[in-house]
C-alpha cells in the first residue's frame, strides 16, 4: 500500500475509527454503571474490571507487533472489530435472561481488551503506509483531536443514554459501533503480505524490537514518561465512576457529562500541539506537558459539592490537555524515526509497556479505593503522576529543543534481523 493511494483512504479509515470511538465512549460510561448499579459491583470489582479491560497488553502486546506484521492490516482490524462487537453484545443479552455477573463483566473487558492490541497495533503501523512523512504529524493531531471530540461526545451521549434507556441497553451502542467499523474498514485495499521463504523466530524478531526501543536514547525515556501517566490513568479508569457516584453523589447524567469534559482538554491539546512543538520544540514542551498534567491530577480530588464538580471538570481537562501532547508528540516521532520493518514491533513495545501499566494502575486503585476511599486514592496516584516529567529530565532529552535533535546511531540497531 503506497501514500499514493490517494486521501480516500485515509478518510475511511479515519470514520472507522471515528464511529469506533464514539460508540466506546458510551460503552465506557454504560459498562461501569452496569456493574454499580445494576450489580452493585464493590471498589475492587471495579478495578478488576477497568484492569481486564488492558491487561491483554501485559500478555500479547509484545508479539502483537510480530503478528500484525504478518498479518494484512484490513483483515486484523476487521476480525477485531467483530470480535469486540460479538462480546459487548453479550451484555444486554444475559440481562435480558437474568444471567449478568460482574466475572461475565470481567470476560467481556478481557475479549474487547484482546481484540484491542491487535486493532490498536494494526492501526497505528497502517498509518504511515497512506500519509506522506511530511502530513504525518497534523495528520495524528487530527485523530487526537478527533479522539477528544469524541471523548467529549460519546459520555454525555453515554450518561443521557443511560439516564433514558438504563445502562444495559446503552451498551448496544457500542456494539453498532464496532460493526459500523468493521464495515467501513473492510471497504480499504487489503495489504499484501508476501510469505517469506524462512520466518525468523518470533522471540528473536521481539527480541529487536524491544532492544531498539529500550536502548534508544529518545523512545526509551518517552515510553518510562507514558508508563507513568498510563498507570495514573488506569486508577483513574476504576476510580472516577465510583468517586462521581458514591462520594459526590452525581446523578448518572452528570456523570457522563463530567467524564466528558476530559474530552475539551484532549481537544485543545490536539489543536494547540503543533503550535507548542513549532514554538517551544518537541522536547521541550513533552516536559511542559508532563508538567501541566501533574496539575491537573492534583486538582481532581479537590473540593466538595458543586465546588468539587467544578474541581474534578477542571482538573480533567488539565490532564487530558497535558497527556494529549505528550501522546501525539511521541506517537509522530515514532512514526518517522522508526525503521519501516520494525514499526509494528516498535508500537507493540511501547504499548506493551506504557498501556500495560494501565491494569496494573487499576488494580492498585481499585485495592486502595476500599481500603482509603476514592478521594485518597486519586491524591495517591496525583502524586505517582510526577514520575512522568522526572523520566524525561534524568534522559538525553532535558538538553533537546526537538527530539529529532539527538540522532540514533544505526550501528546500534540489533543485527537480528539478519536471521533468515
């Protein structure tokens, strides 16, 4: 598949993930009040399932690289995509018949959350293959932004949707969603994948990928920075809907909206991130970004009453705003820095690492949050935030302005790709 192609392509592609994520977006308020309300799921049953909804990246994100590099890209995103629509469809079918559990919950996080490394991976290593280098960055600014609107969208649309249907039937959005997807990716040109006459060993081919990713003086340090910002983020998956509804007492409509507003920071962070990065330099403003989202973190848990909404909105935003260009930021220069061959390993590692931490945050919380109370917790993990801008100022990247500064040395790349 060549850039050449022309922007049809890429359109496509865009509204799959568009429609995706809109539906996701409801589907995150929906799934969580389900199990508080309608199964009066505990503290840690939530972090159990907000941990089952990533944990997949802790099992299969390493060699998901491997396997989409083997697999046609089309054909792994619209096989993803059914399968998380067969799972979030299961859902209102067992409440139908009275057979809902938090554990069918849990299974239904851990299928959607398999079937997300390979779609997440496959996705991201598709992109470069129809924009040119130069559109690369505007081009994830865009699906940045695109992910914030619907951030911003899909949980109102979620909280209204379960204020006037209840929170089982809302999950059926989300399974619209995922065939919608399905069916707009299948219409992309399929990629070629040219069998080799000798497979290297898929360890070894891992193997690359992690040393390259690990010992590279830029991704190295910028996926510790993600780590960190993920696992904080992973509390907050568990603890948000449980703080919103049992310490402030937010009716499920303002919950979605609240949830939302996560999406205005994300928006304008994808706006304003090419105009910070040409102003201040990538590396430069990934410190900034750290910076300002440690803030924000800080300023979630604050206050009580109407004075906390206000605090828990602002707070949120400020988050999502920093963690937006920290995201597009390091995302791009992986894209262009990357050698072609290894992008999809190069993807699966930092996912592997970053969004694994993600369950791992939920699962602390979720402990934490029974033991402490939400509020504490989220103070906790505010703290655990400052590990994010730390990771970069002990790196080679706290004397950059841009990261594309500190060239690699290609003699440094791993010779396995010689096996075979």
């Amino acid at each position: 598949m060549s850039v050449g192609q022309g922007a049809g392509v890429f359109w496509r592609w865009w509204a799959a993930g568009t429609t995706s994520q809109v539906g996701s977006a409801v589907g995150a308020v929906a799934l969580p009040l389900t199990a508080l309300t309608v199964l009066d799921a505990s503290a840690f049953q939530m972090g159990l399932i907000a941990a089952a909804s990533y944990v997949a990246w802790l099992v299969v994100g390493l060699p998901a690289g491997v396997i989409v590099q083997r697999l046609p890209l089309r054909g792994a995103q619209v096989g993803a995509d059914l399968a998380r629509a067969v799972a979030v469809a299961s859902v209102p079918l067992a409440w139908w018949w009275g057979w809902l559990t938090v554990a069918q919950l849990v299974v239904v996080a851990l299928v959607v959350s398999f079937a997300n490394v390979l779609f997440d991976v496959a996705n991201a290593t598709f992109l470069p293959a129809i924009v040119s280098r130069e559109q690369l960055h505007a081009r994830n600014s865009l699906t940045s932004a695109t992910h914030a609107g619907t951030q911003l969208s899909g949980p109102s649309l979620g909280g209204l949707a379960v204020q006037a249907l209840g929170a089982v039937p809302a999950v059926l959005v989300d399974t619209v969603s995922y065939l919608a997807s399905a069916a707009l990716l299948w219409s992309l040109p399929a990629r070629r994948v040219d069998a080799p006459h000798r497979r290297p060993p898929v360890r070894a081919l891992v193997g690359e990928g992690w040393r390259y990713v690990t010992r590279h003086p830029v991704m190295g340090p910028t996926m510790w920075t993600a780590t960190a910002v993920n696992f904080v983020c992973g509390a907050q998956l568990a603890v948000y809907p449980l703080y919103l509804v049992r310490e402030l007492h937010a009716p499920a409509a303002l919950v979605g909206v609240l949830l939302a507003v996560e999406g205005v920071g994300s928006l304008v962070g994808a706006a304003l991130t090419p105009w910070i990065t040409g102003r201040w330099g990538t590396a430069r403003s990934l410190v900034v970004a750290c910076l300002v989202a440690v803030g924000g973190a800080f300023l979630v848990p604050v206050g009580a009453g109407w004075p906390a909404y206000v605090a828990f909105a602002a707070g949120n935003v400020i988050f999502a705003g920093g963690v937006v260009v920290l995201s597009v930021t390091t995302r791009t220069y992986r894209q262009t820095a990357s050698p072609p061959d290894l992008l999809s390993r190069v993807m699966a590692t930092v996912r592997f690492v970053s969004w694994g931490a993600i369950p791992v945050g939920g699962l602390a919380a979720g402990a934490l949050a029974g033991a402490a109370g939400a509020r504490v917790t989220l103070f906790a993990f505010a703290a655990a935030t400052v590990l994010a801008p730390l990771a970069l100022l002990l790196s080679p990247v706290r004397r950059l302005r841009d990261l594309a500064d500190l060239v690699d040395d290609p003699d440094e790349r791993p010779a396995v790709a010689a096996v075979g």
